[in-house]
C-alpha cells in the first residue's frame, strides 16, 4: 500500500494522492486503504515517508559501494549523487528524472501535514554528506554539511530552469566549494 502511495506521489504529485488512487495503483479495495489511512493527510504523510526512506537507502548505497578514501572529484559526484538520489553516470539519467525528485521535494513543503518528514530527510542527507566529506579528509560541522548541500541543490535547480542536465555542473562546484567551506584533517580551524 505505501508502495503504491509513493508511485502515485511520484507520477502524479501530492495532491494526486487519494485513498481511491492509492487502490486503484495497488488493485486493493478502497476501503482497504481507508481503514489504515482513515484521512489524506496520513496516506501523503505515510507515503512520502516510505518514499523519502527509499531515497535515503539509495544514497547511502551509493556511500557504500566507494572506496573508504576519495578525492575532490569523487567527493564531489558522491554528494551531487546523494543530493539527486541519481547516480551521476546513470545512462537513464535525464532532466525529468531528477526534476520530478525536486518537484516532489518542493510541493512537500505546500503541505504543513509533511514539513517534519522533509525536515528529518534533510537532517540525514546533511549527516551522509558529512560522511562523505570525511571520506576526503574534510571535517565539516552540521552547519558546513548543510552549506554544502545547499550548493548542490541550488546548481541543480539553476541547471533545471536553464534546460541543461544539471549533474556536470553541480560536480563542478562542488568542487570549488568544498575546499572554500570545509577544513582539511590538516587544518586546525573549526566551521
């Protein structure tokens, strides 16, 4: 059923998602979806909640399969990865595809039911790139972990609205960034 909730949240957007789509994506009866989600607010909430747990499975699979040492560039796709819930070589990659994961993202915050899932999402997605970060040999604070998140959305959502695939870019500056707003093992400095 929270399979079924997420497809709808994905194809169709959160104001798509009804106890009579959610069985109709699921073939159950309705009423099966009514009796353990009584109202739409806690079938979005659950949905998204199951969606947003896939997606974390899905970056932290990408920390896993690297090796415990990266540099720069490696760090820097990882953490674009991590962001975009896409694995930056994926050859089905596209702008669609990593459009639909920001638009879900976005329309979640239209909802006041849904902000403290996305506020737990982002609270992980800021720790696994601070595990990522450590990887390079960068000490980073929560705060930093943040700050370097919001480069890789922000490129990415720039590279969206100008039509480009925004995976090359977002690597890019990263790049530049992650030396400007992390400290070196080496460095005594806190962020």
């Amino acid at each position: 059923m929270l399979r079924s909730a997420a497809a709808v949240l994905r194809r169709r957007g959160f104001d798509a998602v009804t106890s009579r789509s959610v069985a109709e994506e699921g073939g159950l009866p309705e009423q099966t979806v009514r009796a353990y989600y009584p109202s739409r607010d806690d079938l979005r909430a659950a949905g998204l909640k199951f969606m947003l747990n896939g997606w974390i499975e899905q970056a932290n699979d990408f920390i896993k399969r690297l090796p415990t040492t990266l540099d720069l560039k490696e760090t820097a796709r990882l953490i674009t990865e991590v962001a975009t819930v896409h694995a930056a070589d994926d050859e089905y990659l596209t702008r669609a595809t990593i459009s639909g994961v920001y638009e879900r993202y976005l329309q979640a915050g239209k909802h006041a039911e849904l902000t403290s899932l996305i506020a737990a999402y982002n609270e992980v997605l800021s720790q696994l790139v601070g595990h990522v970060l450590a990887r390079n040999g960068r000490r980073a604070s929560p705060q930093v972990c943040r700050a370097v998140l919001a480069v890789a959305d922000g490129t990415v959502i720039y590279g969206l609205a100008a039509g480009e695939n925004p995976v090359p870019r977002a690597i890019q500056m990263l790049e530049f960034a992650i030396p400007q707003l992390c400290a070196s093992q080496g460095d005594h400095q806190t962020r």
